[in-house]
C-alpha cells in the first residue's frame, strides 16, 4: 500500500494519518486547522481566497471567517512562524492565504499499511496482491453486502463489466466460511448452454444427480443442507440462473443464492445491490498528489503502476493525466488496472487511446447480447451529451417507431429499462425526477457502433 508524504522546511505532513511532524516529533494540531494547512500546502505560491477555504474545511456550515483566522493563528503558532516575517503561510490583502514555504511530496510505499484504518484493512485481509488490490475502497461495500446477506436469502449484486463483482462477492463471502458454513461458488462464465447451469451447480456442490428434471432432482438433494449459494457472472445465462436460484430458493428453506451479473435475476425476494466504480477526481478538483490520493481510483492506479515499476512517481503533469484517466474510466478497477499494467510497455500519453480500444471490444461483446432495436435505441441515447430524463429519451427514439407513434415513449421505456437493468445505462441517484447517463466509454462508442 501507499501513502504521501509532503515536506516543507523541518516538517513533514501526513494526510492520510492526519499527522504533522517536525524532525520526526508529532505536534499537536487541531482537525480544523489541518484541513487548512492541507489546503495551503496542496497548492503552493498560489493565493487561495478565506471563502474557499471556509468551503472546504467548514464544507456546507456557515461560518464567520473570524473562525478562519482563529485557525490560521493556531497554525502558525504550531508552525513557529514570524509574524513579521512569515515563513509559511502568508496573508495576501483580499485574496486570502498563500502558501510560501517550498513543498516536496512524495509517496512512501510501506507507510500507509501501517497507519491504515482499521476497516480498510479488514476490507484486504488475507490474501493475493491481486486480491486485495480489488478491494482497495471497498470496505463499505464489504460491510453492507454482509448486512443484506444476513438480511435477506437472495441478493444480486450488477454493475458493468470489470466493477468488481465478483471479487467483492468472493470476499465478503468469505466470513461465511469462517463461521463454518462453506460456500458453493459455481462460476457460470464458462457455462455456454442455458441448459448446463444445473448441471454446473450440481457439480459445484458435489452432488450427484440423474433424471429428466435436473433442477428438480437438485432441489430435492438440496432441502435439508445450509450454505451460501454463489451464482457468479450470471449475465449471459440470466434466465436459467433465475430459474435455478428461484427453485432452489423455494425448495431449500436454508439455503441463500448471492448472484453476480450485469442485471437481476428478477425473481421474488431479490435484494439487488448496484455496484458502483471507484471513487475518481472531477474535472474542477484542484491538482496535487496529497489531494488525487484521497481518491481510491488514483491510489488503485498508482499502486498497480509500482507493481510493474517500483520507483514510479508521477510527477504533476502525469498526475493529471491519470486522474483524467480514472475520471473517463469511471473508476472501473479492471480498466484501471489495465492502463497501469500497460505502462511497462508505452508511456502513460499512449495508454488511454489503447485501453479505450480493449474496453470496447468488451463492449461489443455485451452489445450482442442486445436486440437490434435496443442497441438502435442506444445509438440514440449516445447523441445526447450529459443527463437526460425519459422525455428527452423518448424525443431521441421516438423515429425509431414510425409505425406506432402513440405507443412510441412505452416502447421506448422497455427499452431504456433494459439496458439500465443490463448496467448500460446508468441511474443518477439524488435526483427528484429519474434522469440517466451513458458512461463515456459507453456513449463513445455507441455513437460510432450506431449512429
């Protein structure tokens, strides 16, 4: 794991530790205060104003900027700067503070492991470097997943491809096994023919069946026993993974199905738990190292990035190159390991263009398992930049029915459901009215594919 560290004259500024050092000795400082000294030293030479930096530290509180200054006077007095001859923070007329001193950041490969939260290092446990790099920023999710599967029998976790489905499943499942009750994983990715999937559950939980119904003969081996029933990348065999888990459901009281796929199962009882990328720096977040590591998509690329070179350390112009990458990527962890690995071959400038090149191949194979007139509906939905609600959905595809103009925005709905429950469109949350997005990778190559 990975930490920065950012030096300025004696002192040394942890931030994921939220720790101030001068020669190696702690020195207390209050939160407030080192948030403001955070946001001073991630932009050196440059005048940051009392009302930004009121909005960052005191976020959506109104506050007097008397507070402010009350901070920034603790700050030098920790600092033991000259009041007439300030070192460090110096007060510029109506424009704020800026930040004198020169700054050195740095990442410091072994310190973050040390100084790590505690649910952020339960979230890796044991385990491959592969694995735990998969569930770097997933110790909420951990949490909640556990929390539903206690709550409820059957839980679908979607999102797209390469989010991390499986690898989070597979973690959180884990605890089952430490209590005793080993899981059945039966990956279905493998599984060609619908009709296969009993055959490929049968064997994952060493039973031996025979008969015309092989569902039935399973179900019937299955009532008495209690695990947890992993139906992994269920997407493409979804309708036989459905009837199995719901039949299984229905005739074994204690048994639970956990699903992975790219939309639910759609059978009674299902929890469907969206899984969401990495967090990812936006496009107005101010430049720094200590600032870009806060986010779980840059420090995945980062340490990925050291695998392939131990002595990585991207400088500012690379570093706002891979938090553009992270941004257009969505913080899917597959991408972004992708690109990171790919640096040992091409320089970072070349990586996007050929990433983007593997993800719509990957595309393309989720596509074809779209009718022709849902992907002419996507092809529609790529023209429109942003957010939309379902009129200006309806307005996009409204052509594409000719025939029947006054059914035109139901069939258009039946189509924007399903590629929203195939994790293709994707629900802005926190809005009053439904409004969708395509990802950009998404939209792109839609666009192309079906203008």
């Amino acid at each position: 794991m990975i930490d920065v560290s950012i030096t300025f004259g004696p002192f040394e500024l942890l931030p994921s530790r939220r720790r101030l050092l001068k020669e190696g000795v702690i020195l207390p400082v209050g939160s407030r205060a080192f948030d403001i000294l955070l946001a001073l030293v991630e932009q050196p030479g440059h005048p940051i104003s009392s009302a930004d930096l009121i909005a960052r530290v005191w976020k959506h509180s109104v506050v007097h900027p008397g507070a402010l200054r009350v901070h920034v006077a603790a700050l030098r007095k920790t600092l033991q700067d000259d009041r007439r001859r300030p070192c460090y923070i110096l007060t510029t007329p109506s424009k704020g503070y800026r930040f004198a001193a020169p700054v050195r950041s740095s990442l410091l490969p072994q310190a973050f492991a040390a100084g790590q939260p505690h649910a952020d290092r339960e979230a890796h446990g044991a385990g491959s470097d592969t694995d735990r790099a998969g569930l770097l920023g997933r110790a909420t999710v951990l949490a909640e997943l556990q929390t539903l599967v206690r709550r409820h029998r059957c839980v679908t976790v979607t999102g797209p491809g390469g989010v991390g489905k499986s690898t989070v499943v597979r973690a959180m499942i884990q605890s089952t096994r430490d209590q005793g009750r080993a899981p059945r994983v039966v990956d279905l990715a493998s599984v060609e023919r619908p009709d296969d999937v009993p055959h490929a559950i049968t064997e994952a939980c060493g039973l031996q069946v025979a008969g015309f119904d092989g569902v039935a003969a399973l179900v019937e081996q299955l009532r008495d026993a209690e695990f947890v029933l992993v139906l992994d990348n269920c997407e493409h065999v979804i309708d036989a993974a459905a009837q199995c888990a719901e039949r299984i459901l229905a005739g074994a009281a204690r048994i639970q199905v956990v699903a992975t796929s790219r939309e639910p199962l759609r059978i009674a009882g299902e929890w469907v738990h969206r899984l969401a990328g990495l967090t990812a720096p936006g496009e107005d977040d101010p430049p720094g190292l200590a600032l870009a590591m806060a986010f779980d998509a840059v420090r995945l690329f980062i340490e990925q990035a050291r695998e392939t070179d131990a002595r990585f350390a991207p400088d500012l112009a690379e570093l706002g190159s891979i938090c553009s990458l992270c941004r257009r990527l969505e913080g899917n962890p597959l991408a972004i390991r992708l690109a990171a690995a790919s640096l040992r071959d091409q320089p970072l400038a070349r990586i996007e263009a050929n990433l983007h090149h593997m993800l719509r191949e990957s595309l393309d194979r989720d596509l074809a398992l779209l009718t022709a007139t849902t992907r002419g509906v996507l092809g529609c939905l790529s023209g429109i930049d942003g957010t939309f609600d379902l009129a200006a959905a309806r307005r996009a595809c409204q052509h594409l029915f000719p025939d029947a103009a006054d059914e035109a925005s139901v069939l258009a709905d039946g189509h924007l459901y399903t590629l929203a429950s195939k994790s293709i469109l994707v629900a802005v949350p926190g809005t009053e009215s439904p409004r969708y997005r395509l990802e950009e990778v998404v939209r792109t190559h839609a666009s192309l594919r079906f203008p």
